[in-house]
C-alpha cells in the first residue's frame, strides 16, 4: 500500500472545535432554563498534541460531572 505524499500529524498548533450533546440528561437547575429539555451541549475546543484522555477530562469537567 502506498503512503500519502504528505502525512499529517497533529500538533499543538492544530485546535479541534467539538460540540458534545448529552441527550436525555438531568441537570442542575442553574442549567435547567438555558438548554432546551432533555438535550445539554457544550462546545469545547481541544489542541491536537492532547490525548484522548485529555478530551475525556474536558468533557467531564465541562458537564460539571
């Protein structure tokens, strides 16, 4: 199999823009009147050099879990 011309690798200088939805989720009542019932999402971005770990805290930290 040939290898691409140009292999990309991620790096620092690449920022990743994810948008992560908890369906069906309770939430506090601080939350409660700004999302729409039962759907909580949260938009976060991530640098390319971090790992999946790294993406799990963030998701974790950011629905306050």
């Amino acid at each position: 199999m040939a290898k691409s011309k140009k292999q990309r690798q991620a790096t620092s200088e690449h920022v990743y823009v994810l948008t992560v939805y908890l369906a069906n989720a309770q939430m506090k009542r601080k939350f409660s009147k700004t999302f729409s019932k039962n759907l909580v999402s949260r938009t976060m971005e991530i640098r390319g050099d971090q790992t999946l770990e790294d993406l799990h805290e963030l998701i974790f930290e950011a629905f306050d879990r």
